[in-house]
C-alpha cells in the first residue's frame, strides 16, 4: 500500500471515529468542517432528515481580512447568525479529520460568540 493511501485510509478512520462518537450521544444538529490550503467551509447537517441546514465559507465572504484564523472565526459567527435566523439554538462539532486546534478552533470560538451553544 502506497504512502498516500495509508494517510487517507487513517483520516477516513479518524473522521469515522469521530461521528460515530457524536451521534453516538446526541441526537443534535451537527457542525461540520472543512479546511483546504486556503478557504475553511462549514455546514449545519440535521442527521435525522438528512439535510443541510445552513452553510458558510470563506468563498461565500468576499470581503475577509487577516489572516486565516481571523477568516475562520469570522466564517464561525456568520454561521451562527444564519442558525439562529433558523431557530437553532444548540449543536455538535464534528472536527472531522481535523485537529481541534489552529482554524478548527477558530471557527468553534465563533460559533461559539455568534450565539450558538457548542
């Protein structure tokens, strides 16, 4: 097995891992994320209907200034803005394959001051 697959391989088990624990335990809509080189997405997945509540990106803001951690909280706040027109009050963060640390974090800390329990 190639280098590049064993490193896929382990992120799908990790991102696997991880959701299984969350809807192992909640029942709530979900935060979901994705981070590229550049842009950081995020999206509110009800699980139960199977559909994407509200979504944000940084392709979405054209506006955005600073550096990527400031983009991705201010990425997290409007997306607790468009949840709370919705009447979404609480939800899980699904990290994904991703580290809770660097945009990751970002994003959850303006979910977080946008208004949303995390």
């Amino acid at each position: 097995m190639s280098r590049l697959k064993k490193i896929k391989k382990r992120a799908k088990r990790r991102a696997l891992r991880v959701r299984k624990k969350i809807k192992e335990r909640s029942n709530l809509p979900r935060v979901s994320v994705f981070r590229s080189a550049n842009h950081v997405y995020a999206q509110i997945i009800d699980d139960v209907g199977q559909r994407t509540l509200a979504s944000c990106s940084s392709l979405e803001l054209k506006d955005l200034e600073g550096d990527k951690k400031k983009k991705a909280n201010v990425i997290g706040k409007e997306l607790a803005k468009k949840a709370i027109e919705k009447g979404i009050a609480e939800v899980v963060f699904d990290r994904g394959k991703f580290l809770y640390h660097g945009r990751v974090k970002a994003l959850a800390d303006g979910l977080k001051e946008g208004g949303l329990k995390v």
